[in-house]
C-alpha cells in the first residue's frame, strides 16, 4: 500500500453563518471586578492546596529499564508504606553518608528520594547490593576542602533507624552511589 493511501479524501466544509458574541455583558465593571476577586480566591485556594500536598515525585518517567513499570509501582508502594510505618513510629532518623560520585550529589535536592546502593570490591570481581530504599534525602552540605584519601560528597538522608546502622556499616566497608526513585 503506498504512503498517504489509509487517508481518506478531502471533502468541502459547508458554509453557515458567523456567530456572533455580545460583549456588553462582559465588560461590565461590577461583573470584572467580581471576577478578578474570583480568580484571586481560586489561585488562593490553589495554593493552599499544593503547600498542603506536599512535595511530590514528578518525573515518573525515571526507573529501572531491567524492570516492568508494575515492579517499579510494587517496589514504590512497599517502600512508601515502610516510610509511612517509620514516620508513625517516629523511627525515622537523619543519617550523613559519603556518596563516591561528588557530581551525582550535586543534582540532589532536599526533597528527592533516593536507593543507596553498596558497591564492595572482592577477590572475584565486583557486587553491588541495595543498602537503603526510598530515603529522603534532609540536606545536601556545601562541599569543603577534601582531605587525602577522601572522597566523594556528603549527603544527609532520613531513615529508618535500622537502615541507618546498615548505612554507617556499609560506608566503612564500601563505596556508596546513589540511584533518584
């Protein structure tokens, strides 16, 4: 079939008169001043309503590409619901942890959720294990002058209390990176 051939033919629009809008209901001063109280109500309402909603994942184009979109919704509940079940506890904990990549802190905000992912070197090759899903990230310090042997960048996460220890305990075996949910 050739290109152009599933469109269908061109056909005439059939002719019908102007409409025609009275505008002399509109300008009416009473009726503009009344709407601009509206409008200011509305976007005052607004507003509220999104200060009340809090900050919100926005990009949800961003995951797993080795994951179907279902295990990415299964794996952002459950980690939800262990944050909402930590926040009710009042477990929740600010823990500081070094990342290895200085420039992947750098795109961090307050705000952002994050998986910390433990990369250990061993006698066989590399292995990289999941230390701490959806934690929030608190702060990100202004980076100072790095001593020898350091390096990488600090970020301050909220976290569940056991999570922490893991945290502490993986940075002094491993080196840290951090994946945005």
């Amino acid at each position: 079939m050739p290109p152009g051939a599933d469109v269908p033919p061109p056909c005439e629009v059939p002719h019908f008169a102007p409409v025609r809008v009275r505008v002399g209901l509109l300008r009416s001063p009473r009726l503009v001043r009344h709407r601009r109280r509206a409008v200011a109500v509305g976007l005052a309402v607004t507003a509220a309503a999104l200060v009340a909603a809090g900050p919100r994942d926005t990009d949800r184009s961003r995951g797993h590409p080795d994951r179907s979109p279902s295990a990415r919704a299964a794996s952002r509940a459950t980690g939800e619901r262990a944050a909402v079940r930590a926040r009710r506890a009042g477990a929740l904990v600010t823990a500081p942890v070094r990342i290895a990549d200085a420039a992947t802190v750098r795109l961090l905000r307050p705000g952002d959720r994050v998986d910390v992912i433990a990369a250990e070197e061993t006698a066989t090759g590399g292995e990289a294990r999941v230390v701490a899903r959806g934690a929030r990230v608190s702060e990100v310090p202004e980076p100072v002058e790095e001593g020898p042997g350091e390096g990488g960048a600090l970020v301050v996460l909220s976290v569940p209390r056991a999570v922490a220890a893991g945290l502490a305990g993986a940075s002094a075996t491993a080196r840290l990176a951090v994946t945005l949910c």
